[in-house]
C-alpha cells in the first residue's frame, strides 16, 4: 500500500510538473529535463509513468475533467451550470487547467496528443442528453450539436478573457454565458430556478470542500 502510494505522488508530481512547463512555453519549446528537474523525482521514475513527452501531453489533457469538483444535483441543467462555473472559477490558478487550455489549442501537437475538447463536449452533451429526458430541455434542442455550439463559444469567451483581463473577469464573462445560453434550450420551469451567478464556482468548491472535510472527520471518528 505504501509503494502505491509513492507511486500515486510521484506521477502527480510529474504531472504538476509538465503541466507547469507546458503552460509556461508551450508543447514545442518544453524539454524533459525541465520537466524532470522540476518534478523533483529520479529519471527513473519518471520515464516509469511516462517515457515520453508526448505521453506527458496526454497526460496532462487527462487529468481536465474531474468529477470530484462538483455535487450531483437535482436538476441536470444545474450540474452542468455548475461544472462551467467552477472551471472558470479555478482556471487563473490551476496549471495543470492552464496547460490543458494550451495544449488543446496547439494545431500542430493535437495530432499527436489530442486536447480536451472532445471529453469536454461529451461531458456537456451527457449532461444535456440527461436533462432533456428528465423534462429540463426543450424538445427541438440536440444535444451533441449543443455541446459542440458551446464549447466553440467556451473557447473564444475563455481566449478573451485571457487577453484582456488574463482570466481576471473569466466567471462573470462565462456566467453572462451561460444566461444567454440556457433560455434557447431550458423548459420555463427549469430555466427559474437555475443559478448562474457569476460567484456560483466558488460557492460550488466551497461546498466540495466542506464535503470532503466532513467525510475525513466521519472516518477519523
């Protein structure tokens, strides 16, 4: 169990690691040894998770989508509202976000490595289609062809947002998203009790937090 362990840190620590150097000067210019460096492990260890810098790309574009950073809801529409809300709220902060974000927008490296778009628009387009069928969306609305429709404009809020406050104003931009989005695809009854607050992320992780914290206490006891 201790060995697992050590293995579980040591491949996060790799990932913190490229994900640093891959925000910070892009897949091309980034080097094994910089990441190597950084992750403070043996090189042994590191080409034992991954023995490549490809590979590491990948990794990194893995570790985007993350269940654990939102709560169920009774309404699927505000799971989703959720999900967005407390990406824009961490992406400032998180590098390994911010690596996925550059990566994913690398034309000549997605070959090679893929992005995080498609998970991300099979993630919103599960949400939709769960939603349409619990009565929340309209009935004319596709669900795949809405995910798609919102990523596009994701990525371009997210791009402005970056260039001109550099994500300092990303969760009131995506939350003015989000109420421009649902009207066109939310049922009347589900669409009044949405919130899309722009603090909704930081409340949502908050609330994660406090979750996590009990469930320690619960196991200490």
């Amino acid at each position: 169990m201790a060995q697992q362990e050590r293995a579980i840190r040591t491949r996060r620590a790799v990932i913190e690691a490229a994900a640093m150097v891959f925000a910070e000067r892009g897949y091309t210019a980034a080097t094994m040894a910089e990441i190597l460096q950084r992750a403070g492990v043996t090189k042994g260890a590191l080409y034992f998770h991954f023995d490549s810098k490809e590979a590491l790309a990948r990794g990194v574009i893995e570790e985007q989508v993350d269940p654990e950073r939102w709560v169920p809801r009774d309404l699927r529409l505000q799971e989703w509202v959720d999900v967005g809300m407390t990406l824009a709220h961490r992406i400032p902060g998180d590098v390994i976000l911010l690596a996925g974000i550059r990566l994913s927008a690398d034309t000549q490296g997605r070959a090679r490595f893929g992005s995080a778009w498609p998970a991300w628009t099979g993630l919103i387009a599960t949400f939709l289609t769960e939603a349409k069928e619990r009565g929340e969306v309209l009935p004319h609305v596709d669900p795949a062809e809405t995910a798609e429709c919102f990523l596009g404009a994701w990525v371009g809020t997210q791009l402005v947002s970056e260039a001109e406050s550099g994500y300092g104003d990303l969760e009131r931009r995506i939350s003015v998203l989000y109420n421009h989005v649902l009207p066109a695809i939310a049922t009347p009854a589900a669409l009044i009790r949405l919130d899309t607050a722009p603090d909704r992320g930081a409340r949502v992780l908050a609330e994660v937090r406090n979750a996590t914290d009990t469930q320690h206490v619960s196991a200490e006891a």
